[in-house]
C-alpha cells in the first residue's frame, strides 16, 4: 500500500488516496473487509476525477492480468488490468481485432467496461458492452458472473457505471476477425461545419469507421470547418503484401510539463489551420495502419503535459438528431468567447444500449479539448451544458471534471434504477470515487 | 469535491462577515459551491452573510461564532465548523483580521499586542487545526486572506503590516510543508481594497473593489498560483517596490 496524489489525464483536481495492488478475485474482495472506501483505477486516462479517492483506497488493477487462449469464435477471456493495447499485441497476428477501441490503446479493459467507451464504430457496432459477453464483478455483498442474459441487472447497471457497483477483475470480449492490419480509409475537407454534417447523415453507414476533425477557432463562414476520414479493414485483397502487425508503442514522449500557455489562442490556431491545410482534399482508398488510423495520439507518450501544470479538460457531449443545431451552437459560442479549443471531435452515434449510466445514444457527440486558463471557460461550459440539456442530450462522465451535480438526473433519467442497484450491491457505500461526490451520483 | 476549475462544493470561511469574503462567498455560491460554514464574531452579521450566500445559490449555510482574541478557543472554532459541513472540506478561507488605527495601537502596549493576537496568533492556532484536517481527508484547499502590505513593511501601518507579514512568510512555509499530502495552501494579497475596513481612508493607485478582489480569487482557485495578487499587476509593482531603498520606499508608502 502505497500513498499516491492521482489525478486523471487531464491533470486537474490531483487527490491523495492509497493504492494497494491485487492478483486475485480473494484479494480483492478482501478491500471490502474494512469500512475503507474504495474505487477501481486502470490506466488514469478518464480525462477527470472518475478514478480517483481522496482519503481512500484506489485498487490499481494491473496486477489482475492475463490473457487467456483466443477462442476459435473469437471470444477471449482477460484480466480486467489488461489493456487494449496488449490484448492487440497477442491478438492482432492472430487475426483478430478489439469490436471497439477508444481513441487510445492504453486503457485497461476494466476501466473500458465502466466508462462503457466507444470508437468510430459506435454508428455501426454500439459501445464496448456490447461486445462484452461475460464478466466478473466483485462487490461488498458478493462476487457475480454478469452478461447479458445472467444477473443482466448488474451487467447494465456495471456498463457506464464508472466502477461504482464494483470490482470488474475479468471480462470475456467477442473480437473481430481480420485478415490484414490495415484500414482502407477515404479523407475528404469540408470548408464548414454544415457540409461536413450533411455528408456524414448521408453517407456514414456505408463505412465502418468514421470521425471528422473540427476546427473550432475559426470564425465566419468556415466556421467548423474540418477534416473527415472514414474507413474500413482492408482485406488481403486489398494489399500486395498484407501483413498483421501490432502498432508499436509510443516512440517520443513530453518528458516534463510544458509551460502553462504554450497552448494559447495563437499556437491552437496555427495547429488547428495547419491540420486543415496539410489534409488531402480528399483522397479515397489510402490503406492506413490500424495505430495510426485510430490511435493518432499514441505515437507521443505523455502528450496531455503539453498543456502544463494547469491542464486541460475535455469537454464530450451527445445530442439527438432532432438537435444537430446544438453542435452549431456549441461551437459558435467557443469561437465567439475567444477560449482556445484543439481540434474537436465530432463523430455520429447509433442506438445506446441498456447501460443504465452509459452515455452514447443516437445522434451526435462531439468532444473538445480545453486547455484550462481562460476566465470565461467555466462559465462557457455551463451555458453549454445547458444548451445540451435542452436538447435532451447529456455530458459524458468519463471525460467530466466540471459538471454541476444538479443537471446530473436530467441528464442520465436511469439514474434512479442505478442508484437502488448500487445500494443492492453495496448497501455501506463503500464504492465511491471523486467524481461520483462530487457529482453526487452516490451519498458522500 | 472541487471540479477542475478548483471550485468548491464545500466551503468554511473564518472570518465570513467581512466585505471581501462575503464578495468570494457570492462567486464561489454562484458557482459550485452548495455548503457553507460562516465563522464571525457577530451573529447579526453571520445571519446577513448566510443569507445572502443563501440567495447566490448555496442550499446549506451555517454559522459559528468566535472571538480572534482568543487562540485557545480556534481549534474549537474549526472543529465546529468542519463538523457543521458534516461532509468533506474542500476550502476554508481564512479571512480574520483587524487594520486599527496605527496611531492610537502605537502608544497602547495591550492594544499593539491584541493586533498580534487577532492577525497572527488566532490565524495560525485555526490553521493548525485545518492543516491536520485537511491532510487527514487528503485533500483540501486553505486561502489565505494576506496583504501585499506583507511584502515590506511601512511605518505608518507597522503593526498590522508586520502581523500580516509574520502571517504571509509563515504559510509560505506551512504552503511547503503540504506537498504531498493532496492539500494546498495559497495566500491572497490584495492592494487597497475599498470596504468596511478601509472606510475613510483615501485611495490609493491600484485600488479594487471587493469583487474584483473576487474573481481575480476565483481565477486564482483555477490555475492553483501559489500567490493569488489583486490586482495582478501589483506582483510586479512589489517586486520593485520591495527593492527600494529605504529612504525612497518611506518617501513612496507614505504617500
């Protein structure tokens, strides 16, 4: 047990907990042995304070590891600690592919569980549940097998319950078969926001993979211009030389904070139009490596310090269809307050699932990366939450550090049913987490 | 839980009548914060504050009463106060302190020795109880409420200067000494401020409003700057200042 300061990755709000290791089911169970209050935490890349316990214990779960044999279905069974990024590593030359994967391999399947992430599949294949046929979830009343037709209560009460109905130490995934480690992918640049919706409601079903890169610092007509790239798995048809090779780990890191500022108005800006200029127009067909098609960012380690000490939040919310003008107003309102936004994210949802706490349902999302700094920041985004509000659509927890607990409800109208399942699960209230006090999604 | 922009839920605030901590009180209700614990010396007053922390958007506000002359009685005054929250702290503001008239402290022995007591003693009796509360939750924020009055002292406010630089230079140390422990200390030094305490002095350059002094501690709550100025240019107007030699700096403070 050591005592650790945490914090999520996007570096604010650090907290000091304890952080014990466990190798076992038993072990693990044993937390609960004291009144001690207790939250999992894989990898830390939540974006806020979802993995962290001020004055708690904090169960690191990379010592509930291994990788069992890949059925000839394509279902494996894993320790929760295990990350994408290593299930890939062993899968991968097998032929085999995760359903879904966010936009970084380092994150451990237990934490992906229960952030219940999702990829740019989502409009296709759903979020990471779904393809989640089995778990094992250890809670202060007990250990439970949880899927989709067993104790499925749990199971969907689990799925985006940001770890607060218990322990997940393993999980059984359906993969997906793949003959190449290569994605097929169309890039076109839109000059607005506009177009660049238009196109993905008409034509994002005919891919498997989609997101666009917005531009939210630019004002006027282009304002939202931006960069699509869609695409699919490349079959060995589509290669001379198909190979199967895992991405390779990260060959630079930031090896200390950049100064507070260094990502400022002027620096985003010349970033953000240099992304746009340096994109093809467009360009269909291009095979792309599946690291660098879908995990970009993880070819610099560490790269969330080039926001410095002050760090950065992001900002991920969802809305209707019927509401795609909340995604036009989100953006006029940061491009007119003058807060420096990277490059957003904006992808298009299918149908959510049954998670009571999960956060993708049918519509759009779009995510924003903030370096924190600005005054009107704060205030900024509470307009935004209520605009999303309003627009019947939510904040997405795993990436939340500055939500007001009062929107919370409205936001999530299951929170009730996943509230009495927790205090089925874990009547003391044993299970919390920064994140969860301070959005008051369980007592204290 | 305070969110990433280091706005509070939770809030004590010793000292809570006074124009500028009210003028926080206001920021931090609107804000986030949904408790507040108002610690004075005057009931009538606390109930006017709580209400009106009340009416900026906090859903529990309480009070307790203490007398800075008497340090003996601080860790009671905090243990009230957490106990009162009933929930974890996220900051306490510390906001005690008495400016007095210098020329009539000067002659008077007692009186010189109550501006110690009420600007230095109490505050440090009540910080060491929050310091090993704070450190026992492992997290938390303290404010400060400093002078740049604190940077160098001058003749002509020696006593409350010099109180509030013992008190400056102390948590600066005790601000060091938290590392580590998910706890923080930042001070507040803010220029001329015109309020209740200043009333009928005359403005001096660089005087603020009370909510001024607010959202520069609101920024400050944000970006987690050791030393929070208000305005902020007086970082660099003291950082001369405080270089002068003596003739010229007695020449400048006194105005």
């Amino acid at each position: 047990m050591t005592r650790r300061t945490l914090y999520g990755w996007g570096r604010t709000s650090p907290s000091i907990a304890d952080v014990v290791l466990a190798n076992s089911e038993e072990k693990v169970a044993h937390l609960f042995d004291s009144s001690a209050q207790v939250i999992a935490r894989g990898l830390g890349r939540s974006y806020g304070d979802a993995a962290q316990l001020s004055g708690g214990v904090v169960l690191d779960n990379h010592e509930l590891g291994g990788i069992g044999p890949i059925a000839p279905n394509g279902q494996v069974t894993a320790g929760a600690g295990v990350s994408i990024d290593e299930l890939l590593q062993l899968s991968i030359p097998q032929g085999w592919f995760v359903p879904v994967t966010p936009g970084t391999r380092q994150v451990s399947l237990g934490g992906a569980f229960a952030a219940d992430v999702h990829g740019k599949n989502h409009h296709r294949d759903g979020s990471l549940a779904q393809h989640v046929t089995s778990l094992r979830l250890v809670t202060p009343t007990g250990v439970f097998t949880c899927s989709p037709t067993e104790n499925a209560d749990i199971f969907w009460a689990t799925a985006g319950g940001m770890g607060l109905t218990g322990i997940i130490t393993s999980l059984t995934l359906q993969l997906l078969p793949i003959t190449t480690d290569q994605i097929l992918v169309d890039t076109q640049r839109f000059n607005s926001l506009d177009t660049i919706m238009d196109e993905m409601s008409r034509r994002d079903e005919h891919y498997k993979y989609s997101v666009a890169w917005v531009d939210c610092m630019t004002k006027g007509a282009h304002m939202g211009r931006g960069v699509l790239t869609r695409g699919d798995h490349a079959t060995t048809a589509d290669v001379d030389t198909p190979t199967r090779t895992a991405p390779r780990s990260a060959a630079l890191s930031v090896p200390f904070d950049a100064p507070s500022g260094l990502l400022n108005p002027l620096t985003i800006k010349a970033f953000n139009e240099l992304w746009y200029r340096v994109a093809p127009k467009e360009k269909l067909g291009q095979p792309q490596s599946l690291g660098t098609f879908f995990h970009p960012l993880d070819g610099i380690g560490n790269w969330n310090r080039l926001y410095g000490k002050r760090g950065f939040v992001q900002y991920q919310f969802c809305v209707p269809d019927s509401h795609g003008d909340t995604v036009v107003q989100a953006i006029k309102r940061l491009s007119s307050s003058g807060v420096p936004s990277f490059l957003a994210v904006l992808k298009r949802f299918g149908a959510g699932n049954e998670g009571l706490l999960s956060f993708p349902s049918a519509g759009w999302t779009l995510a924003l990366d903030l370096p924190v700094g600005p005054a009107a920041l704060p205030e900024v985004l509470d307009d935004l939450d209520t605009m999303v509000l309003e627009a019947g659509g939510r904040i997405y927890f795993a990436k939340d550090a500055r939500l007001s607990p009062d929107k919370v409800a409205a936001m999530y109208p299951r929170l009730a049913e996943f509230q009495a399942m927790k205090h089925r699960l874990d009547p003391a209230g044993q299970l919390t987490s920064d994140l969860a006090r301070r959005l008051r999604i369980v007592g204290k | 839980m305070e969110n990433a922009f280091g706005q509070p839920q939770n809030v004590v605030v010793l000292g809570g009548t006074s124009d500028i901590a009210r003028a926080v009180t206001r920021k931090l209700c609107a804000a986030r914060t949904h408790t507040v614990v108002l610690a004075g010396r005057n009931q009538a007053l606390l109930d006017d504050a709580a209400k009106e922390a009340q009416e900026y958007g906090a859903t529990k506000v309480d009070t307790v009463l203490f007398d800075a002359q008497d340090p003996s009685d601080a860790a009671r005054c905090v243990s009230e106060a957490f106990d009162k929250v009933g929930e974890k702290i996220d900051l306490v503001v510390i906001a005690v302190g008495l400016l007095g008239d210098q020329l009539e402290l000067e002659v008077d022995p007692i009186a010189a020795a109550r501006m110690m007591t009420v600007n230095i003693t109490w505050p440090v009796a009540a910080l060491t109880e929050i310091r090993n509360r704070l450190i026992a939750q492992g997290s938390g924020r303290i404010l400060v409420m400093s002078s740049v009055a604190s940077i160098r002292v001058r003749r002509g406010s020696y006593l409350y200067s010099g109180a509030k630089a013992g008190l400056d230079r102390l948590c600066e140390g005790l601000a060091d000494s938290l590392i580590g422990t998910g706890v923080t200390l930042q001070l507040l030094r803010p220029g001329f401020v015109r309020s209740k305490m200043t009333a009928g002095l005359k403005d001096i350059p660089f005087s603020t409003g009370v909510n001024e002094v607010a959202d520069n501690v609101m920024r400050g709550l944000a970006s987690g700057d050791r030393v929070i100025y208000s305005p902020p240019i007086l970082k660099y107007v003291f950082g001369v200042l405080r270089h002068l030699p003596a003739p010229l700096w007695r020449k400048v403070s006194d105005r």
